[in-house]
C-alpha cells in the first residue's frame, strides 16, 4: 500500500457550502465571463500592437494599461470557480467556443474605431457582469459578488475612458 492511497482526501462538491445547483449556476456564469475578458483582453492587445496616428503614443499606453487590468481579472475569475468547487476554462479553442465578444482580425482599423470597439465591447462586459452578480445575489455568493462589483467598477472605467479619449464632444469642451 503506498502512502498516496492512504490518504487521498475526497474533494467535496460546494467547498464554499453553496448548494450544487449555485456551483454549477456561477461557475457556468464565470466561464463565460472569464472567456469575455479573455477575448477582450486579446482584442485591447491587437489594437495596442496595431495602433497608429497622432495620438499614438496617449493611445497605446492607455491600451497597454488597460489589457493589464484585464488580464489581472483573468486568475480570480478561475480561481473563483475553482474554489467553489467548479470548474472552468482549459484551452484557447474553450474561449473561442465560449466567448461572447467578437474578434477582429481586419488588416486596418482606425484608431477612433478601435477605441469605439473596446467601449462596446467593455459595456457588454458591464452588462454580463452585472447579470452574473444577479446570479450570485439569487445564490446567496456574496463572495463572488464582492469581486464582481469591483470588476464592474474596473470595466466602467475603461467604458469611460474609451469614450471620453475618442467621442468629439470630448475633445471640443
């Protein structure tokens, strides 16, 4: 007998105490969260990579900071999950299968359309996260919800300042 099967350690479903149907419901959520900010993140790097124009260099490292705040989201989304006794993404084909946001793989993009990209697609982000907070309240996950809450605020951020750098109001005040 070796030492391993003596001690294996069963693991629990629900290590947070959430019932199955709250594992499966919020790690199912996360999944598709977690393939979103993957998607964007990948995004806000191909426009950082690709960008040109007079604002060049303003706009590549909001872009930069940016992408770094997203892939910041990236280990507690699936560590979450994780904890709570689920599970989550596991290749790069998962998140395209999984993700709600679409790529863009156009050879040109203007800088003024990149940035209209990233809000669109960073509001989506807003909404779904929102949506998986309702999600969470319903579960009665207060824990996932206290990380949602300060991804939301994050997400908002980058909305605003995407909107504020390329809307033309903004530049004529």
């Amino acid at each position: 007998m070796s030492a391993t099967s003596d001690h294996k350690i069963a693991r629990p479903r629900g290590l947070s105490g959430l019932s199955s149907e709250a594992v499966r419901d919020i790690s199912a959520a996360l999944e598709g969260v977690l393939a979103d900010v993957f998607a964007i993140y990948l995004k806000t790097k191909n426009f950082h990579w690709h960008l040109a124009g007079p604002h060049f260099h303003d706009y590549h490292l909001m872009l930069d900071d940016q992408s770094d705040q997203l892939f910041a989201m990236t280990d507690p989304i699936a560590e979450r999950a994780r904890k709570l006794g689920g599970t989550t993404l596991r290749s790069i084909g998962h998140i395209a299968r999984m993700q709600r946001v679409p790529d863009n793989d156009a050879p040109f993009v203007t800088a003024d359309d990149m940035l209209a990209e990233l809000a669109q697609d960073n509001s989506h982000l807003a909404a779904v996260l929102r949506e998986v907070h309702g999600v969470c309240d319903v579960h009665g996950d207060v824990a996932t919800a206290s990380l949602l809450e300060n991804w939301i605020d994050e997400t908002e951020r980058r909305v605003w300042f995407l909107y504020e750098t390329s809307h033309p109001h903004s530049r004529e005040r």
